[in-house]
C-alpha cells in the first residue's frame, strides 16, 4: 500500500509526467533555448532522446506501483513487471548519465579554448 505522499508523487508521474514525455518522443521536441541543460543537449544530440525514454521507464515504474494500489493487478503481478521493468530503467539510467558526464566534459573543453 502507498502512503498518502507516495501516492501524490506517482500519480503525478503517471497523469502528469507520461502524457508530457510521450508528446515529446512522438514529435521528437527539441531541448529548451534557454535553459541551464540546453549546452549539454547541443552537446550531445542523442541526450534528449534518451532522457525521455529514462522517464518513460520512471512513468511504467509509477504506473504499476499505482496499479496495485488500486487493485488493478495482483502482487505477484507487480514483482513479475517490476523486475522485467528494473532492467531497462538502471541501464537507461545508467546510460544517461554516461552521455550527461559526455556531455559535460565537451561542454568544458569547448568553454577552456
């Protein structure tokens, strides 16, 4: 069961964050201009695409935690799909932060020069 917390935050993440994240792979937004990330986006161009699909991960993650809160699936259910689910997420998290540490580092040598 979540608390009342847990709730608000996975709800928002599932109603919320999942609409915003889907618009955004199916017309492949680009980064925000003027923002503090918008150098590393520029930096490295395959950054934005897989942030969004990390947050898609975090959106499924949400998404099954509020399943079985509400009775939707059973609880041997969410261990299946958490564990199939476990997988992508650390590695795209993983991932991720392997092309933002990429991103910073040619951020920093551009700025040196």
């Amino acid at each position: 069961m979540l608390d009342t917390f847990d709730l608000i935050i996975n709800g928002f993440v599932a109603v919320v964050l999942l609409p915003i994240v889907l618009g955004s792979l199916f017309t492949g937004s680009k980064p925000p201009e003027h923002s503090f990330f918008s150098k590393y986006y520029r930096a490295d161009k395959h950054l934005m695409l897989v942030s969004n699909v990390f947050l898609l991960a975090l959106c499924a993650t949400a998404a099954v935690k509020l399943a079985l809160h509400f009775g939707v699936i059973d609880a041997s259910q969410e261990v299946t799909i958490s564990n199939w689910l476990s997988i992508p997420f650390l590695s795209l998290l993983v991932l991720f932060l392997a092309m933002l540490i990429r991103a910073v580092l040619r951020v920093r040598r551009g700025e040196a020069r």
